[in-house]
C-alpha cells in the first residue's frame, strides 16, 4: 500500500498528478539554473577557476527543467502553477538557506564566505536530489516514458554531489573547515525541515487528484514525519559528511546535451 514504486506509479498513470510532478521539478531545476547562472557571473576573483563549474552546474539544471517539460509536452500536457507551499527551493531561501536572490540580483562581486555558503547549500540539497534520482532509477530506469530522463537526470546529479564533495574539501584543507562543518549542520537541519513540509504538501495535493482514502493520506503523512524524526535524530550526518569523490573533476568538462528532449 505504500511502496514508493506503487505510489510514484499512481502518479506517472495519472496525468493531472503527472503534470503537477513535472511542474514542480521543472520550476525547481529553472530556479536552480538561475542561481548557478548568476553565481558563477559573480564568482570572486579569489575562486574564479570554480566559475566554469558552477555554469556547468547552471547548464546541467537548466537542462533538468527542460526535460521535465518535455515529458508533459509528449503528453500533451502544459506546465500548471506550482503551489508555494511546494516550492522547495524558495522555502530554502525563505529559511535563509543559500544566497538570497536579492544578492545575487545584483552587479557586486560574491565574497569567498558566500562561495561556501553556495558550496554548503548544494552538498545538501544534492545529496537528496541524488538519493531521490537512484531511487526513481531503481524502479523506472526501463519505464518508456520517463526511464531515459531519470537515468540521465540521476547521473548529473551524481556529478553535481561529487562536484561539491570535492570543492569543499578543498576549502576546508585552506583553513575554512569549522565554518564549513558548522554550516554544514545548519543547512541540513533547515533543510530536513523544509522537506519534509513540501513531501507533506505535495502528498496532499497528489492525494486530492488521485482521491486517496483518509486513511492511505495519513499513513503516507506518517511515513514522511517518521523521516524527518530519523533525520532529526542523527540521519542528518550523511548529509554533511565529506569524503573525497570516485568521480573527480566531475564539473571540469562542458555539460553533456540532451537534444531529444530540448
């Protein structure tokens, strides 16, 4: 009743829940291209060797977004509005987790502080994007309609985590290690937060399109609270851990195209 492959596949066969899914990825990975976008224009001269891999990171997202409206477009499907109470990366903001648009609005030149603060925030948040990826590989990676986009989404996001691995460690062997670790911790707490909210309302949106029973709602709604409570309690070590990556310079190349989908 509640495997995560029955559930995301209830939610694949349905286009309203499909269309709502791709929607909020699609917005996400958007927001995530401008950020990257803007960073890497504002890279400081200090680290100005990170801005090729910071615009490869931009690309690699801007990329996932169109993707994702790809897959409604082949359904014949138009992108809806994402409610606000899903949109993951801008509650991160809210929170104060990662550089505020407001900075990166504008035409001044980021510190190396706010290059960790960056650093910080995508070690984080791509572990769970990563995590999240694999698993939709592991149950949909032959699907015809979405396996090729997973895969291909599921190894970016590989890169993007070992990219961060690499790049903070780096930081921390030049005297910022504390900060890093500190940081580190802040951001994982907020952000184990903040998913959880979204899962929650994103499972309450999908749940009113696909009709779910009270009884399967608050079974999935406990599931979600049961994760947090998990990561509360210790699970959010794994996000803040560094180790050095297999996959070096993941980054230091040109971003791989995804012509079929464009």
């Amino acid at each position: 009743m509640l495997s995560a492959k029955r559930l995301f596949q209830e939610i694949i066969d349905n286009d309203e829940s499909f269309r709502l899914f791709c929607s909020i990825a699609a917005s996400g990975e958007a927001q995530g291209g401008w950020e990257n976008g803007r960073i890497a224009a504002l890279v400081p001269e200090s680290r100005r060797a990170l801005a090729p891999k910071i615009t490869r990171h931009g690309a690699d997202e801007d990329k996932h977004g169109r993707i994702f409206n790809a897959l409604m477009r082949r359904r014949g499907l138009e992108p809806v509005e994402v409610p606000r109470e899903t949109d993951y990366t801008m509650l991160l903001e809210a929170r104060g987790i990662g550089l505020a648009h407001d900075k990166l609005r504008r035409d001044e030149p980021l510190t190396e502080h706010d290059i960790i603060t960056y650093l910080v925030h995508s070690r984080v948040t791509e572990q769970r994007a990563s995590a999240q990826m694999a698993m939709l590989c592991r149950y949909f990676g032959d699907d015809p309609l979405v396996g090729r986009a997973v895969r291909m989404i599921s190894d970016d996001e590989d890169n993007h985590l070992a990219y961060c691995h690499e790049e903070l460690l780096r930081l921390a062997a030049a005297g910022h290690g504390p900060t890093i670790q500190r940081a580190l911790k802040e951001c994982a707490l907020v952000e184990a937060r903040v998913h959880r909210d979204v899962s929650l309302a994103v499972m309450a949106h999908m749940g009113r399109i696909l009709g779910w029973s009270r009884a399967r709602a608050a079974l999935l709604a406990a599931g979600i609270h049961a994760l947090y409570l998990f990561e509360w309690l210790g699970g959010w070590r794994r996000m803040v851990t560094l180790r050095m990556p297999e996959r070096r310079d993941a980054l230091g190349g040109r971003a791989t195209p995804a012509p079929e989908f464009a």
